[in-house]
C-alpha cells in the first residue's frame, strides 16, 4: 500500500496505513496520534490539555467498523479547509477561519526563520523587543 501524506500544522507527515477516498482520510489510531498530536479519549479527541467533545450520534461519521478515525471529517468539524490532491495521495489541512482571526487581532507576526546572506539563520523571534524592518520583494 502507498502511504499517504498529512500536511498538519507545521509538519509533513507519512501515514502508512491510511485509508482514503476522494474525500476522506482515515487513520488508525497510531497513525492520527503520530500524524497529528491528537488521540482518541472517552472525553473525545484530545491534544494535550484540548479536548473537543465527540457528539455520540455523529459517532459513525468519526470512526469507522475498523476503529480507524475519520480525521477529515474532525478538521470539517472544526471548521478547518481540507485539500485533496489524488494523485500524490496528499491531504492538508489549514487553519480554521477563527484561528486565523484571532492571530489577526494579537497583532503578533508568526516566527520564522530565514538565512542571511552569509547563511546564518536568523529567526524573528530573535528581535522580540526590537525593532525590525522587514524587507520582501518578488520578481513576478
């Protein structure tokens, strides 16, 4: 079987025993555990300390005959977008539209890292405190 790939927050993950349609993705317990930090609780699906409660007449929409769970449907639910790209077997799943929001309102840019032109790594997180200039151009 050809693994598939989950695209989920900030990682790119191989999920060997996935099982997918075109718009489903399905994963046994290690694998979401493993792909995405979230694990199956009598509380609901939880990561870390978040639980979100799993209404039990949805049940069969999450879990299948073969334990394995729906993730796709649960990023729906959360009212995350998810892509599909069949041919690569490829999903991604983005941020949901309140989580972008609420990062909107904090005024907080999100850290990354980028080299200079010497290749040292400078990440913005570095500067916090500081002031900093941001400087981006494109040739298109």
């Amino acid at each position: 079987m050809i693994p598939a790939t989950l695209l989920y927050r900030d990682r790119s993950s191989a999920v060997p025993a996935a099982d997918a349609d075109e718009n489903d993705l399905r994963l046994t317990p290690d694998d979401l555990t493993a792909a995405t930090g979230w694990e199956s609780k009598p509380q609901g699906l939880c990561r870390g300390e978040v639980c979100v409660p799993l209404p039990p007449e949805r049940r069969a929409e999450f879990f299948d005959d073969a334990g394995r769970f729906n993730f796709t449907s649960f990023a729906r639910y959360l009212g995350q977008p998810v892509v599909h790209d069949a041919p690569t077997r490829t999903w991604s799943i983005g941020e949901s539209a309140g989580a972008r929001r609420d990062a909107l309102r904090s005024l907080d840019a999100p850290d990354f890292t980028l080299p200079d032109l010497d290749g040292t790594l400078h990440s913005l997180s570095q500067y916090r405190g500081k002031k900093v200039l941001l400087l981006s151009w494109a040739s298109w």
